[in-house]
C-alpha cells in the first residue's frame, strides 16, 4: 500500500473499509460515520496535507446495496500526491456529512451531487438544485430514472 | 399604365394590405436566438459570403421588442424554455418564428431529460428548417418562406396557436 492509504488505515482502523492502489491510484473506502474527520485529517496532516478538493461525484450502483457512493477526488498542491475517497449509502437513507466546512468548494459540488442522485448532505448551508429548476421531479442520473419522462414545462416566472 | 413620355405621373393600382405587405417583407428584423451550433451558421448566413442581407433581413436585432422574427437556432432545454417563451411574449405583432436545426424542431438526438422536445411546445412555429446544423442555404430559404407568407396573406403560426391569441 501507499504512504497515504497506510497512514489513514493506520489512524482510523476499522473506519477505513478496503483500499486499493490499481493503476497508480490510491483509493479508499470508508464508513460514512466519521467522514468529515477523516476527510480534516487528510486536509490537515503534515505528511499527507490534501489542500486542494479537485471533485466530488455520486455514483448510483443500481441493483446492489448499499446503493449510493460518493467520492471524493484530493490533491494536494504541496506533496505532490492524490486520494480517492469513497462512501457508501444505503438506498433508504441516502445522507452523509456535508463537507463544505473543509473545503468551501465542495459546496456547489454537494448540490450537484444532491440535485442529480438525491443524496443529501447534512448540515450543507445551501442544499437546492443547482443544475435542474426547482420544477424538477426526481434525479436524473439515478438508474431507475425512466429515459422517457417528460417533466412539465414551467413559463415565464412573473 | 402608360408608357408614354407625356409627363404624367404614372400609377398602380393596389391595396394598403398589398402595399404593407410588400414593405414588411424586405425589412424583416430577426432576433437570433442563438443557443448551439447552428448559431455559427447563422453567422455565415449573415456574412457576406451568403450576405442574408439580399432578401431585406440583415438588420439583426438583440431587443425583441425590436424585432419581426424569432429565428431560434439550437438546442432549448427546460430551463431557458421559460426565457424563450418570455422572449417571444416581448416581441410585437405581426411576428414570425423560425425553428432552425434538428434540436429547435423536435429536441434532435438530445432525447433526455433536459431538452425541450421541439419549441413548438412552447411557441408557434412558421417555419422549421431541418438539418444538423442546417446550411446558410435553409436560412435563407426560410426567410424567403417568410416573405411568402407576409406576401400571401397566408395565417401566420400564431394564428392557429390552440388557447393564446
């Protein structure tokens, strides 16, 4: 394993699911209970020191549970290096820790994430759609979306 | 009327709806609603290569309380469907539409959950030009169209539009 995924694993234990390096890339899976201390570590710890939160995206696992998937995407601009973050949550309680208060640019991602799969991030300052208006119905990139579906056409707001 | 030199002003009998008609059709103002792709194309019909200006069109206006005719030219999704709609609602009367290109006329292959399925959900439609995108060509042809129904008398798309006007 990597510097990076030996020094989470050996901070956080259990919290820390399964890891891999294939390809070069370092990836981890983790419980979601504890996500945003984790994620404060990897930000602010002298040898790994992630300062830069290149993307956040959901993924939909349709079929398996749990369900949802949220990953994040770290550099850090000092050392040099990457992480690939990863959370999964069941289908009936799609929720994980905002992580906007370690990043402020995860913001707009988050409502992304939310406004496309539905995951809700808790205590986000601003959790609305950001990409559908407000009219939409349901999250168009979940798999079980139906293709066909037309959503009403809103008019001019006055 | 005489052809004879004899100083007399000549005349031609008309109607005022004839007479409008004709002045309305070689001073058309599009607004370009330009969203995608078949905007570039627009610009090429308005170059001087094509030169839109020869049909009486060239006057392009970007206050639609300016102009004649709405040429939409690209892919409408659900969110600036409204802002279209409203674009159209500030245009004065007589108007005119053009849906150019395949994603204006029916949504094109952006069958998903986004794109408007074809303004004419939204707004009547006089003239549609197919194509992805369309040439210079079918620009002009539609505005030719245009002339047509102005020089005809033929009930504009709006007319026949089910509950607005």
């Amino acid at each position: 394993m990597s510097r990076v995924l030996d020094k989470l694993a050996a901070v956080f234990g259990t919290e820390v699911v399964a890891t891999h390096s294939d390809f070069g890339d370092d990836t981890a899976l983790v419980r979601r209970d504890r996500i945003v201390e984790i994620l404060v570590f990897l930000r602010d710890d002298p040898d790994l020191l992630f300062d830069f939160a290149m993307d956040l995206t959901g993924v939909d696992h349709y079929g398996e549970e749990p369900r949802f998937e949220v990953v994040y995407h770290l550099y850090s601009l000092e050392k040099k290096h990457r992480v690939r973050i990863k959370v999964r949550l069941p289908e009936d309680d799609p929720a994980v820790d905002s992580a906007v208060t370690v990043w402020p640019t995860l913001n707009w991602y988050e409502r992304e994430a939310y406004d496309m799969y539905g995951i809700i991030f808790r205590g986000h300052p601003r959790l609305t759609r950001i990409l559908m208006y407000e009219g939409f119905d349901g999250h168009p990139l979940r798999k079980d979306y139906p293709k066909e579906k037309r959503q009403p056409t809103i008019g001019p707001e006055e | 009327m005489t052809h004879r030199k004899d100083g007399a002003p000549g005349y031609l009998l008309s109607t005022l709806d004839a007479l409008v008609a004709w002045g309305r059709k070689y001073s058309l103002f599009p607004l370009t609603f330009a969203t995608a792709c078949c905007g570039i194309e627009v610009m090429g019909a308005l170059g001087t290569h094509y030169d839109l200006s020869r049909f009486g069109a060239e006057v392009v206006r970007f206050s639609p309380r300016q102009a004649d005719v709405l040429l939409v030219a690209g892919t409408v999704n659900y969110k600036m469907a409204p802002v279209l709609r409203r674009i159209y609602d500030q245009m004065l009367e007589p108007k005119w539409v053009i849906s150019m290109g395949a994603c204006a006329c029916s949504g094109g292959f952006y069958n998903n959950y986004t794109v408007l399925q074809g303004i004419d959900k939204i707004m009547p439609v006089d003239v549609y030009i197919p194509g992805c995108p369309p040439n210079p060509e079918g620009i002009i042809d539609a505005v030719v169209q245009i002339q047509k129904i102005i020089e005809t008398g033929a009930p504009r798309a709006a007319e026949r539009w089910p509950g607005t006007r």
